[in-house]
C-alpha cells in the first residue's frame, strides 16, 4: 500500500470508529477526517472545495430552506389537521390514510417535522377511538423513511449517491427516475406493516396508557432538573447531538429526541398567502426539475432566493432553515469519499468483493451489495454509507462488465431502508420516546420488514434498471 492509501485507510477506520462510539458530533469527525487528509496531502485544496461546493450541498441547503418556509407557513400542519379530522371519523382505516399521505409528503419534503406534527396528532386520535397508538407510530416513522425512496429529493442520501456518481463519470439520475423502484419497496413495506407488522405492536391499550403516564413524568422530572440547573445560573440551549443517532442524513439526535420543542414551535398557525407562495415554489423547482428545465441544485437554489426577495421568509429564519450540522457531515464525508477513491481503495475493495462474489454474477453481486449496504446503515449515518459504498458499487459494475446504473441505486434504497433499530433515524427516535416501545419491538417489527423491502428491491431494481 502507498502511503496515501495507507493515511486514507486510517482516517476511515478513525472516522467509522469514533462515528460507532457515539460520543461526538458526527459532523465534527467528519471535518476533523477531511482536515487530516487534507494536511496530509491525500486530498487537494481544490477537491476540498468541490465537496463543499458540490450540486449535492447546494441541493439540500436550498430545499431545506424551502421546507422550512412551508412549515412556517403552516401548510403542513394544516394538511396533517385535516387529514386526521377525517381519520377520526372514519377509524384505524383514516389513521393508516394520513400515515400514507405523510409517507407521500416525504418523497418531497424532510421527514423529521412530517412526524414531529403527526405523531401526537395520530396519537391522540388513537387513544380517543380506543386503539393503541403502539399500532400506528411505529409505521408512521417506516412509511415516512420509505416515502424518501420515491425521488432523488426524498433523502439526502439519493443526492449524495448522485452527486458521487457524477464525479465518477456516471449520468446523472433525473428526479422520478428511481420512483417505481422505490414505490416497489414502499408498497411491499407498507403492506407488511399493514397487515402483520402493526398487528404485533400495542395489543393492550391499558398497559399502553400505564407506560405514557411513567414516560411523562420521567419527562417532568427531567424537565424541572433542568430548571434547577438553570437557576443555578447555568443557562444552555439542549441541542441534538449528531453523533448520538447514528443513522441521519435528515440529522440525528439524543435520548430526549422525542421531545418536540427541540424541533422549534412545533404545529404553526396558518397563514394563507406564505403558504401559497411557498407551495407555489416549491412547485415550480420540481417542475424545473423534472421536466429538465434546470438542474435540481440550480432549482432549488433559485426558489430559496426567490422566497426571500417575496418576503415569505427573512434571511434570519432562511438560516435558521438550513441546518448546517447535516450539510458539513456530508461535506466532510465526501471528501474521505474523494479520498477512498482517488488513492484507489475503492478500486481494491472492489476486485476483493469480485473475488467473492464473481461466481454469483450481476444479480448475485447486487444481493450481496444491497445486504452490505443495510449492515453498514445499521451502524453508521446513511451519508457515511453512500460515500463508503458508491465508488466501490461503480467499480464493483465496471468489474464485472454491466451498467452501474441498478448498483447505484441499490446503494440509495438500501442505505436508507433499514429499519431494525429505535436509534436509526431521527423519526424512530421520536415515536420510540413518544409510544414507550421496547428496543426489542423495533427488532421484532424492523428485521422482517428488512428483509421484505431488500427481497422487493431485488425484484425491482434489474425490472426497472437493467444490467
């Protein structure tokens, strides 16, 4: 091994290791990776410039801003008001309908505040027609992740992939071209939920009632802890750690996830006119989009500007929107990215999981790839996956002498498909507080329904992208 490969292979040992440990903020290690690979001289200035310049970065900070003004307009409480008003005359069937239309909602906008106002909201309408809210909140937080699949703007993750390809030499994957394979898997994990998975959750409403009353004075006591605390003149701001979720592209966070403030003011008053002209907008750049009008990073660029100069938002609150803490993550696991690839240790780990694998042929490797990818996804942040996962998918295609395009988009699927532990996502984490699940539900539920939605992707990826 070169000395450049020998320094990126120890940055990304460093890196998953302190990542897995849990105790600092993800983005920090990952700038602190890409510091130390940059003043080794593994990677140049101007690779660490592209990373954090990259249509990937530009994407997401502008569709973030953009959600961020929908929320603030109201319009997603609104809609989730009225959908659960209807849930809550016609029964359990009305609270699978608005879970189904939040996991619609999540092909296009960030899935935390989705769950942050519907969670309660389906909660109470449970509680008030006698179910267990066990049944629903659980697939309200899967069906959200899976709605993520349905475009490259569903999840960080698919622009991050895409990005990653590009540089690699790879077409570029236009907005709704990965949609029928992700509508595959989302209706096979629905479906499962639907009719087995919920079924095992929440089966005594009693038992249900008597673990929200010790989880909310847990709250309480943790709550006036605090207060004390800060009466003794110790004044802080209790913000998530990135580092204590592990799996977060859409960003992460600690044991008091499920505590909505720290998500802002939570459900907003409607107001008509930001809210048209946000969701007018919002509109226009997926139209640009996707009828090839603009690429999706220059749409989405332009419709956060344009919400300013309208006044909809400030600059203040068009910040506050941005979320920096998931845009420097990925930033800087890019540049470890840059790093596995140029010093050509992905080209190695490629012709080692050949060896393996060689014998399986194309559909085989995608098997074993899909299955890599979800272990991996398991343990680490989904945007430390992708960049792990998609030079030596590229490679791995161009060894065996098919079209990249499939391996691609198993990495996206299966790098946020995973479902097997409360700590995964930031909207686990929510309902795993809220509902008072057990970690071994999560389990229970989380591998079968792993595995269904990894038999389903290899159905639908060599159907819809052939080798």
């Amino acid at each position: 091994m070169t000395f450049d490969q020998m320094a990126a292979l120890g940055v990304l040992v460093g890196v998953v290791g302190v990542l897995i440990h849990g105790k600092l903020r993800a983005d920090v290690v990952a700038l602190t990776g890409a510091a130390v690979l940059l003043i080794l001289g593994v990677v140049r200035p101007v690779e660490v410039q592209g990373a954090f310049a990259s249509p990937a970065i530009i994407s997401l900070a502008g569709l973030f801003v953009i959600a961020y003004a929908i929320e603030l307009s109201g319009l997603l409480g609104l809609m989730i008001r009225k959908a659960t008003e209807l849930a809550t005359r016609v029964g359990a069937a009305g609270i699978w309908a608005v879970i189904g239309l939040c996991g619609s909602i999540g092909g296009f906008l960030n899935n935390t505040p989705v769950v942050v106002l519907a969670a309660p909201v389906i909660r109470d309408v449970a509680q008030s027609l006698k179910l267990s809210p066990k049944r629903f909140l659980m697939p309200l937080s899967h069906v959200t992740v899976m709605g993520g699949l349905l475009t490259l703007i569903g999840t960080s993750t698919n622009l991050l992939v895409n990005d990653m390809a590009r540089n690699a030499g790879q077409p570029v994957f236009s907005l709704f071209e990965i949609t029928p394979v992700g509508l595959c898997i989302a209706l096979a994990g629905g479906l499962w939920l639907y009719f087995v998975g919920a079924r095992q959750l929440g089966r005594s409403v009693q038992k249900d009632e008597a673990e929200a009353a010790r989880l909310a004075e847990e709250e309480e006591a943790r709550r006036q802890a605090e207060a004390a605390r800060g009466r003794r003149g110790f004044f802080f701001l209790r913000l998530p750690r990135l580092g204590e979720s592990r799996n977060q592209s859409d960003g992460s966070g600690d044991a008091h996830l499920g505590d909505v403030a720290l998500y802002g003011a939570g459900d907003r008053p409607f107001r008509l006119k930001p809210a048209l002209v946000s969701l007018g907008v919002f509109v226009l750049v997926i139209l640009s989009a996707a009828l090839g009008w603009a690429p999706i990073a220059a749409s989405a660029f332009a419709g956060a500007v344009a919400l300013i100069l309208l006044r909809v938002i400030t600059p203040e609150e068009a910040y506050a929107g941005l979320r920096p803490e998931i845009l420097l993550l990925i930033a800087g696991m890019v540049v470890v990215g840059t790093a596995i690839e140029v010093t050509g240790l992905a080209q190695a780990g490629a012709s080692r999981l050949i060896d393996v694998i060689r014998p399986m042929g194309p559909l085989g490797a995608l098997i074993v790839l899909y299955g890599v990818t979800l272990f991996a996804t398991e343990l680490l942040s989904n945007a430390t996956v992708a960049v792990l996962i998609t030079p030596v998918a590229v490679a791995l295609a161009n060894s065996l002498g098919v079209d990249p395009r499939p391996f691609l988009v198993c990495v996206m699927m299966a790098a946020s498909a995973a479902f097997a532990t409360p700590f995964g996502y930031q909207t686990n984490v929510l309902v795993y507080n809220m509902a008072g699940y057990s970690y071994m539900d999560f389990v229970r539920v989380g591998v079968p329904l792993n595995l269904i939605t990894w038999a389903a992707a290899m159905i639908a990826i060599p159907i819809f992208f052939p080798f």
